[in-house]
C-alpha cells in the first residue's frame, strides 16, 4: 500500500499545477471540490453566466441569468432545466413563470374586450335590448313585429292584434255565419236555425227519433206513453183465481188443506 499525498489549495492553484498527480489529492476550497489528479471526485453545482465550450462530467451548471441547467456528459451539453422566461410566447425552449402568464391572460382579455369581441352589458328599454361589445360598440335590438294587445268588434267581426313598432294585424271573421237564433217545434220535430243576416234553415229531427208501438200477449200488455214505456200483468178474472197483483208485484196467497169426512 503505498501513501497517499493530498494538498489544500485554491482553484488557481490547482490550475496552475501541470502535469497533475494522478495519486494525489486535491482540496480546492474556494470552489469546496475534491480531484484525484485530474479526475472529480465531488459533482458541485456550477454557477455561470454563460456556458463553457465543454464542462466537468458530474458537475451540474446553472446560468445565474436565465436560470437553464446543463450537464456535460463527455461530448454534449445536456439539458437539465429550461431556461426561465418572464414572457409568453409559442416557444418550448423556456418555462414561463407565473407572473408571465398572468399578464398574458390579461392582455389577451382586454385585447377582447378593447375589440368589441365580448359582451359587456345588456340593457331593455322601450321594448328594445341593447347589447353592448367591448367598450364602445353597442348594437339595439327593436323587438318588433310581436304581439301587445287584441280587439274585437261584434258588428263587423273583425278582429285586431296590434304589434310593437309594427302594422297591426286585422283577422275578419264572417259574422254572417254566426247563429243568431234557433227554434225546436216538438210536435213537427223540426228545429229552426237563423243566422245574423237572417238566412234560416230548418233541421228536421224526427229521422233522429225512433218511432215504438205497444203490444201485447196473453199475459202481459205494453204501453208507451209520453216516451215512457210500461208492461202491465194481465190477471184472469175466473172465479176463485188466486193471484193477485200487489204493489212489490204478483203475490199468490197460501193453500189451506180440508180433510174429507168419509174420504
């Protein structure tokens, strides 16, 4: 095993060193990093205000401006973290921070409503809407041609509607057409219409009415009165018939038996 050498010194110093040991080692500490000859052995953070041409393998590197992270992995830069923009545009070669999206936002809002490309307010009056775009343009909207009111005249029949900001809308109904009386004779059955200009017509409703006769059989006898029709049970006026007719209907009283002397 043999000795190992080591040197506390500053990064100037340590540059200045040519050729390097390859078994010594080496404490920079101005830049708090340790090298075995030339080889890193601490990966620190590197803060620059530009890139090298190339770096130390391990060693992350900051830009202090644009806050972009590199590493160098022998023959490329790689990146680590995008730079960080203060605006927004339609790059991916940075991260914007939240304040640049904000006044993106906003910008791009009053550049809608500055434009007339939003509406802002909307108002009624005098039966006309007014929208209201952006910050001057205003566009009114006459609600015409709808209906606010109706009248009706009973002798010529006709009817009015009357429309906001429009011309009215006159409907002439034929009131000759209208019934103006009607008269039911019951005996011919005829029914009498007149109309408003006195044109008649008559209506004969006895085809409408069934026309019944009575009948009867030797039991029973129908009658039709007045619409009404009724049956009536025939009783034999023979002697000693027992059947009677009684309010709650045909009633035969109870037999009595005799007994027969000498039978």
């Amino acid at each position: 095993m043999s000795a190992v050498k080591f040197f506390i010194l500053t990064s100037a110093q340590y540059a200045a060193i040519d050729p390097k040991d390859d078994g010594t080692l080496y404490f920079v500490s101005d830049q708090n990093r340790i090298y075995k000859g030339t080889v890193p052995y601490s990966h620190p953070i590197e803060l620059v205000e530009e890139f090298p041409a190339t770096g130390l393998v391990g060693t992350l590197y900051v830009n202090t401006s644009t806050k972009e992270g590199k590493a160098w992995n022998g023959s490329a830069w790689v990146t680590v973290q995008l730079a960080v923009s203060t605006t927004l545009d339609d790059s991916d070669e940075a991260i914007p921070t939240s304040k640049a999206v904000k006044e993106y936002v906003d910008g791009a809002v009053e550049n809608i409503v500055a434009g007339g490309g939003a509406v802002t307010d909307v108002t009624y009056a005098d039966k006309t809407i007014t929208v209201k775009k952006g910050t001057n343009s205003a566009t009114p909207l006459q609600l015409t041609g709808l209906v606010d009111g109706a009248s009706y005249d009973g002798a010529s029949g006709k009817l009015t509607f009357t429309t906001n900001g429009g011309t009215p809308i006159e409907i002439n109904l034929p009131v000759e057409q209208f019934l103006a009386a009607a008269a039911y004779d019951a005996e011919t059955h005829i029914l009498s219409l007149t109309m408003t200009d006195n044109t008649k017509f008559d209506v004969d409703l006895g085809d409408l009415i069934d026309v019944y006769e009575a009948g009867e059989t030797e039991s029973i006898s129908v009658a039709v009165s007045d619409g009404t029709i009724t049956a009536t049970l025939k009783v034999s006026a023979e002697a000693e018939n027992q059947l009677q007719v009684r309010s709650d209907g045909a009633y035969i009283p109870p037999l009595s038996w005799q007994t027969v002397e000498g039978a």
